[in-house]
C-alpha cells in the first residue's frame, strides 16, 4: 500500500507511528508535516504582564509566522491558478484548510504540497492522527477519491501527563476495546497495568511532559485555540468508558486487620503557580494530625511517589521531609515505598492499583492521585486549593463517573480535616 500521512502537530503524542500505520512493513509511507508555525503563543500564558514581555512576545510571534504567512500566500496563489481543480473545489480547499483547528495557516501552507504530492503518484489510503477538526484531511480524500482514516480509530498513542491520560485517553482506549476496535495502545514506560485490556500495548521511551488532549472526544475544544488549557466543566462520554480496575485488580494479598484507608499526596513544582510554587499538598502537620484522626480505626498507607518510582515530567518532584515523621509518630503506618520493597516483581503502578482495588477510603491531593483514586469507588476525599478541576468544579460535575465514587472536595486545611473527621473517624 501507499499511503500518505498529514501530520498537524510534531509532539510524539499526536502523531502517527509510521510503524504501526501500514498493514505490514512493506508499505510506502509518505508524511507531510504541516505543523511549520503552530499555534499562536498566548500573552496570558507566557506574559509577566509588563510591556517589555508583551513586545518580546509579539516580536518573537512575528518573526516566527512571517515565513508561514509567506508560504500561505503562496500556496494560495498556486490553487487559485490550478487548472486541474474546479473553483468549488478550490473553495472548499481553501475553507478546509483554514477550518483546520490547531493550525489554519499551517494547513493552508501546506496544502500545496500536498496536492502536488496525491497528484505525483496513486495513493491508496490518506492517514491522520486524528480527524477531530482536521477538515483538510475529508476533503482531500473526497477530491482525489482516496479513503481515509485516523490513527485514533483503533488504538491510542499518548506521553503525557499522568492526569491526562486517566482523563481521556485510558477511558477512550477502554470505549474502543468495548466496541470491538481496540488493536493496539502506546504509552510510557510502567502503563501496561492501565492498559491490561490491550491486545497490543507498547511501552516506549518518553518522558512525560504537559500534552493536550484535544483530539480525544472527552476533552473541551476552542475554535480559537483548539487546545483549551482548563477541564471541561461537563465531560463528553459518548465515547468514554473507564476499565473496571477495582474488579479485575482486587486480590487478597494486600489485605490487613483493620479496613485500609490510603493517603495520597505529592510535593512538586506547578507550572500554573506563582513562581512555580507547590500549592496543592497536604503539609506535614496537616498529615500528622489527619494520621492521628485515622490510624486509630483503619491501616493506613502512604502514597507520595519518589523520582525512581515513576517516569518523570515537567513538574519536579520536591523533598517534603515527612517519612521520618511518619516513622518516628506513626510506625504502623506503611507507606508504598515500603510496601514495594517487599514486593519488586510488580510495577509500581500495578502495586499501586493493586493496593488501591482493596480500599474503599481514599485522602487525595489535585492531580494524578485524585482521578486515579476515583477509580476504586467508595469514598475520595481530594484536597484541592487550585487549579482547573476548581474552576470548573469537577470534583462535583463528573470526578464520580470514573467509578461512582463518592468524591468530596476540601479547599482548606480545615475544611479537610473536619470532612476527614466526618467521613472516615465518626
């Protein structure tokens, strides 16, 4: 087979895997990357708000499209003078690749090429990573009466964040695998748990970094920018199903004399904070005095992931110094690092879900552990101070819909502890 691959972005996340795009190795594959300026840079994002910042963004912002709009021009010019089209399909050409959302004038530019390529030889199949507001990549298929197809259609490729993933691209995998369509998954190392379903899952050397999640069906677009930097306030789920983790990752190995109740925390760098402060972890004497409300009636595990325990990003990982502490007043508490050392044949990923299956009472922070605990069902108490799940109020709009869990949100070190007293000590 030939086939022709139009890619929007250059982010390993959201683009095709040559590999794994033909039907065997054998297959010509010619990639058109149209992705030469990318979106524009926003000022509320990348701006400290004075002037001198502002100029030097709109000055960085122009050097950089100025080749772009020259090519646009170009490309355009180039259309507008082809014989071989219609005007209609000329029009359409030119509407396409301006509805292109995540790159209007990239696909403009490049729509030129493009066309000088499908022309060049017959092509058996156009591919792109995903058809979710990439109208360029239809209407060349309808004028040059080729097939098309995402790579999304089957399987799903992500490096991202951790919260990202359980987010959409887990739960859209599990939907395709429930529809009979799921051929592969690929993920970072330590995801082969998550992705326990996949008839093909492959775990490929990435650091995980912020990547949106646009092109998935669950996640809120902008026809300005298309990637929208915020949560959706209401999730799609029309193609969106989580994996039953807690019935099929339940065991009787990591069971204990009194009911569990697992405590979730992290201390790291985060990006949308002042000075990329940490805002949303629980303190030391915060998690002191919520270990003296619950060791009393439950065993309680620890869980504050180190470097090595998982793959990284771009939110460092900071020392908070609580682990002698915990020892030092608490030593029947366990944490997961200890937990872990007696158990190195699992992942930790697999130790954590495994540990999790058997618990029915969660204590989170905002992030990866809070979507990752409403997993298991029962009762999710998140701690929350800032950040996209607040703005839009998740925790009360669909944070219960990964598992129908009771999930309760704490913005203050009060609010917590009196929800916690409540909840889990009355």
């Amino acid at each position: 087979m030939r086939i022709a691959v139009i890619e929007r972005f250059s982010d390993p996340s959201r683009t095709c895997d040559t590999k794994r795009v033909g039907a065997d190795g054998g297959d010509d594959i010619h990639v058109v990357q149209l992705c030469c300026g990318g979106p524009l840079t926003r000022l509320d994002s990348q701006s400290d708000g004075s002037l001198h910042s502002i100029v030097r963004i709109l000055w960085s912002e122009a050097r950089r499209f100025a080749p772009l709009l020259w090519r646009c021009i170009r490309s355009l010019a180039e259309i507008l003078t082809d014989s071989d089209l219609s005007i209609h399909d000329k029009r359409r050409l030119i509407a396409s690749g301006l509805a292109t959302r995540g790159g209007p004038l990239a696909a403009l530019a490049g729509a030129r090429d493009i066309v000088r390529l499908l022309r060049s030889m017959r092509f058996d199949r156009i591919d792109c990573f995903s058809l979710r507001g990439f109208a360029l990549v239809p209407l060349l298929g309808e004028v040059f009466n080729i097939p098309h197809r995402d790579y999304l259609f089957s399987g799903t490729r992500y490096f991202g964040e951790f919260t990202f993933e359980l987010l959409a691209v887990v739960p859209y995998a599990y939907w395709l695998h429930s529809n009979g369509r799921l051929l592969f998954t690929q993920g970072c190392a330590d995801t082969r748990c998550l992705y326990y379903f996949s008839p093909a899952h492959e775990e490929l050397v990435h650091r995980r970094s912020y990547v949106p999640i646009t092109e998935y069906p669950s996640a809120r677009t902008s026809r300005a920018w298309f990637d929208v930097h915020a949560f959706p306030e209401h999730l799609d789920t029309t193609k969106w199903v989580p994996p039953p983790y807690k019935a099929i990752y339940r065991n009787q190995t990591f069971r204990w004399p009194k009911e569990l109740c697992i405590i979730c925390n992290k201390y790291t760098s985060e990006p949308s904070a002042w000075f990329r402060r940490a805002v949303n972890f629980l303190p030391v004497p915060l998690l002191l005095d919520l270990l003296q409300l619950l060791t009393a009636h439950y065993q309680v595990i620890y869980v504050r992931p180190q470097p090595q325990d998982i793959v990284g990003d771009h939110q460092p990982i900071r020392d908070l110094g609580e682990f002698e502490a915990i020892r030092s007043r608490f030593p029947d508490v366990l944490t997961i690092q200890q937990i872990h050392a007696c158990h190195p044949e699992l992942s930790f990923n697999e130790l954590q879900i495994r540990l999790f299956a058997n618990c029915e009472r969660f204590v989170s922070v905002l992030g990866g552990s809070a979507l990752l605990a409403s997993y298991f069902g029962g009762t999710n108490i998140v701690y929350a101070r800032e950040g996209w799940e607040v703005s839009c109020n998740a925790y009360d709009n669909w944070y219960h819909l990964f598992s129908g869990a009771k999930v309760l949100h704490a913005g203050t070190h009060r609010q917590l502890r009196d929800i916690v007293r409540r909840e889990f000590a009355s």
